[in-house]
C-alpha cells in the first residue's frame, strides 16, 4: 500500500474548499496525474457521486470509478477503483483565520502482481503529493472558484 498526507494551507474558507474539492470533475485542475475525469449522472453533488476519472502515471493511463463516500461540511472522501488499485482520497479541512488548513491524505492499495510495485509507486506518489498539493493551492488562490 502507498500511504501520502500533506497539510498546507488555502485562503478560502472551509465551505468554498469542500465544495470545490467534493466536485471531483475538478481534479483535471489541480490533481497532477489526471488527464479526464467526468462526472456520471447529474444534479447536487452528494455521497454516491460518481467519475470516470483517466489518470496517466510514469506514462501509463488507467481508468478508475471514483464514489463520493463522504460528504460532510469538514471532511470529503473519494474512493477509486479498477482491477490494479484501490484509491483513497481523504481531505480534512479546518479553518485557519480567512482561510484553511487542509490536510490531504493519499491511501492506494495494489492488487495482485501491482503489489510488487508498491516501494516504487510509494516515491512516485510522493512527489505527486508535492504537485497536488500546488495545483490546489494554486486553483484555491485564484480569484474565482469553478
């Protein structure tokens, strides 16, 4: 398993950074690895959300289904799965004077022969960390929200 968290800090408030995060149709701007991610279905975003969501790591594209499993007004969960993996994005936020503390938690599980890439994948995801962690903190800084 690959484990990844970064805490850094956002000037929005809590509610504009869940919202903006809980829409993982957003991702294709701040999250380094996705190439598309589309929402399935319409209406509110809500818990049972889904994304087709196509991420393309050490040159290699893959498809996950991304669920929305947790929505609430300080914490989104978005899980992801195809036959190799399983992905969990797991996103705290707190306020921190105008803005907020986020605290952003990778957890990727490999199945089958993909475990064997496990040490690899764990320094790749790290330095993706580091690259999430400045397209939020780049899309949050912006004037404007989508």
């Amino acid at each position: 398993m690959v484990d990844v968290i970064r805490e850094f800090t956002v000037p929005r408030p809590p509610q504009e950074v869940v919202a903006y995060l809980s829409d993982f149709s957003n991702a294709v701007a701040w999250d380094p690895g996705t190439v598309k991610c589309e929402r399935v279905g319409s209406g509110p975003v809500q818990v049972g959300s889904t994304w087709k969501n196509t991420s393309k790591v050490l040159g290699r594209e893959t498809e996950l289904d991304y669920v929305l499993t947790t929505l609430e007004p300080d914490h989104v969960v978005l899980k992801g799965t195809n036959k190799t993996a399983t992905s969990t994005d797991d996103i705290t936020v707190k306020p921190d004077g105008s803005g907020s503390k986020v605290t952003y938690h990778a957890h990727i599980v490999f199945n089958g022969i993909a475990k064997l890439a496990e040490p690899l994948m764990q320094r790749v995801f790290e330095k993706l960390g580091d690259e999430t962690v400045e397209g939020i903190t780049r899309e949050l800084g912006r004037g404007r929200v989508a």
